[in-house]
C-alpha cells in the first residue's frame, strides 16, 4: 500500500535528501539569476549605446 496522502513525501522526512534537493534547487536558482543578469546587462549596454550616442550627437 502507498503512503497516506497526509504524510509527506519520503525524501522531506530524510534530512540527507532534503538538503541535496534543497541544494539542487538553490542552485539551480542562482545560475538562473546569474543568467537574468548577465542578459539584463548585455541588453541594458545594448540600449544605452544609441541613446549615449544621441546626447552626444545634440
């Protein structure tokens, strides 16, 4: 028979296996971000070029 719906999943009530799904998940979430921001920056310098090269223009 499975488990009863209310308990929970067997990896959160093994410490061990909580933390590495945790780490996964944190890091998982950090690359993301990192990703965000390195294309955040590359499109925010993208945006900028032309504007910086209109005030100078005026």
């Amino acid at each position: 028979t499975g488990l009863p719906p209310s308990e929970p999943p067997p990896y959160t009530t093994n410490p061990a296996n909580h933390r590495s799904v945790e780490h996964h998940q944190t890091t998982a979430i950090a690359a993301a971000n990192c990703t965000i921001a390195v294309a955040e920056t590359s499109i925010f310098h993208r945006n900028l070029r032309p504007v910086l090269s209109l005030s100078l223009s005026r």
